[in-house]
C-alpha cells in the first residue's frame, strides 16, 4: 500500500515542485501563464479526453451516471457554502466570491486526476476524469464566468439570460469541453477510429499530465501565501468535506468498485485554478483565492494519502 500512495503521489508533486521551482526562479515567466494554458486546455488535454472517451464502449459509458451525479453535488454543495459563507460572513464582493467559491468547489482535475487515477485505477479511469473535467466546466464553471462578467459589465439583472446564453456558447465551444463531448459521441455511434488517428492524438494527449501539473506549479508560485480563517475554512471545505461529502453520496447511491472510489479520490484533489485564471481575464485578482489554492495543494501531501488508504477497500 505504501508503495502504491508513493507511485501515485511522488511523481504528482515532483513535477508541481518542479513548476514552482522554475516560477520561483523566474526561469519561467509565472505572471504571463496564457500560452502554457492555451496548449494544456485547448490542444494536449482535449486531445487526452476524447480518446478516453471515443474508446471507451458505449455500455461502460451508460455506468458512469452516478459519477456525474456524486461530482455534481459535491462540487455544487461547497461552491454554495463558501459562495455564501464569504457573502455573508465577510461581505465580499460578488465576483471576488464566486472566484473563491470556485477555487474550493472545482478540483484541479486536469492537472492531477489523470496521473492520480491513472496509478491508482490504471489506464481506463481516464474516462472518469474525462467526465470530471467536462461536468466541472459545463456545471459549475458558468456560474462564475456569469457572475464576473456581471461584474465587469456593471449590467443589471435584466440582462442576465443574455449573459448567461453567451457564456454558455462559450463554454459549449471550448475544446476543454468540446473533447470529451465528441468523444462519448463516437462512442455511443459505435465508429472506431482508425489506428493512425488514435496514435497521433496519443502523441498530444500523453503531454498533458506533465504539462498541466508544471502550469500548476506555475501558478502557485506566483500565490503569496496569506493565511486567515478564509483560507483556513476554503482549505477545509475542499480537502476535507467536499470528499467525506461525495463519499456519503457514493453510499447513499450504492455505489460500488472502481467507479466510487473515483469519484472519492476526485473529489479529494486539491484545488484548481480555474476561478483564479477567470478572476484575472475579468480584472478581479484575489489573494484569498491563490492562499487557499497554496494551501490545499501542500494540504493534499496528506489528505490525498489518507483518501487512498481510506479508499483501498472500495475496488
């Protein structure tokens, strides 16, 4: 067992030192991150998903419902608190809240839920992690892009459904989202790619561990570390109750095998860095935000250990 927390973390971390070290170090620019993001979201990851997906049977894909059922109610559930707890509690500004609301409730699943489940699982959990990341930017990701451009608009609420229809477009058109979506498509239509496609898209897709979790490191260092009760309570409700949360709905759903313990070790994936990339296209720079992303990425060194051993017995 130890031997199998080591192979599934030591690299995970070894390569968001290595990205921190190199922000740190200024030998790579961790202000200006864009083309680094443009080639993991738009190009190596998308790549990645939708092989995942086109290869998968269609009567393995019909399985994963509950998947995006625990994924949805998680994430929801503490995007909800902490959105409101920081509202209410700290009289934060909507669009400051709604980037910290979605640091804490969308995990970083592109940079760490394929080498995570990948040595843990094995090879076919890409799968899981591709409908993680397609229900984290179709579900929850909207949300905030509404609320900031909101925000930055000074717009009232009568212009609402007109912003939350152009970013939904937009969203829709991501090849983040785009990948995945054409990969069950395939599936379900039964096609089989042809081999020569399937080994060039490998080519691209293979790059998007390595790369995603160096852009992490990026951007954390990049985070000065502030640590007050909102990070504390953002770190807490991420490392800690968004899992025990999706593990109470795994229960409450019967599920069993290797789909509910991915769905726990998903969700026990330390924050992501969605909401503090969207806050700076939107003029709104939040150091809670990149604290609590900080802190839960040290965090996840043991919470992410304690989630493997604690779901060991669930295959």
């Amino acid at each position: 067992m130890i031997t199998l927390v080591a192979s599934a973390l030591v690299p995970v971390f070894f390569v968001l030192a290595l990205g921190y070290w190199a922000g740190w170090k200024r030998l790579v620019d961790n202000q200006q991150v864009r083309s680094l993001n443009v080639l993991v979201m738009n190009f190596t990851l998308p790549a990645a998903l939708f092989i995942a997906t086109a290869q998968t049977p269609r009567a393995e894909l019909a399985k994963e419902t509950n998947l995006i059922v625990v994924l949805a109610v998680s994430m929801w559930a503490i995007y909800a608190i902490n959105y409101f707890l920081q509202r209410r509690v700290w009289a934060v500004g909507p669009g400051e809240c709604s980037v910290r609301a979605l640091t804490v409730g969308l995990p970083n699943y592109a940079a760490i839920g394929l080498p995570l489940l990948g040595s843990v699982l094995g090879p076919k959990s890409a799968v899981d992690v591709a409908i993680a990341i397609a229900a984290g930017s179709t579900l929850i990701s909207p949300v905030t892009l509404v609320i900031l451009a909101g925000q930055k608009a000074g717009s009232h609420s009568a212009s609402a459904a007109h912003r939350l229809a152009h970013v939904g477009l937009h969203v829709i058109r991501r090849p983040v989202v785009l990948g995945p979506v054409l990969g069950v498509a395939v599936s379900l239509a039964g096609w089989h790619l042809p081999p020569l496609s399937i080994r060039a898209l490998n080519l691209v897709g293979q790059a998007t561990p390595g790369a995603a979790l160096f852009l992490t490191g990026l951007v954390l260092s990049a985070q000065p570390i502030r640590l007050d009760l909102p990070v504390f309570l953002g770190v807490l409700l991420k490392n800690l109750l968004q899992p025990l949360l999706a593990f109470a709905v795994v229960l409450l759903l019967g599920m069993t095998g290797p789909s509910a313990r991915a769905a726990v070790l998903l969700t026990a994936i330390p924050a992501g860095f969605f909401g503090i990339l969207f806050g700076l296209a939107h003029d709104v720079k939040s150091s809670t935000a990149g604290s609590t992303l900080a802190l839960s990425s040290i965090s996840a060194v043991v919470t992410l250990t304690l989630a493997i051993l604690f779901t060991a017995g669930m295959q």
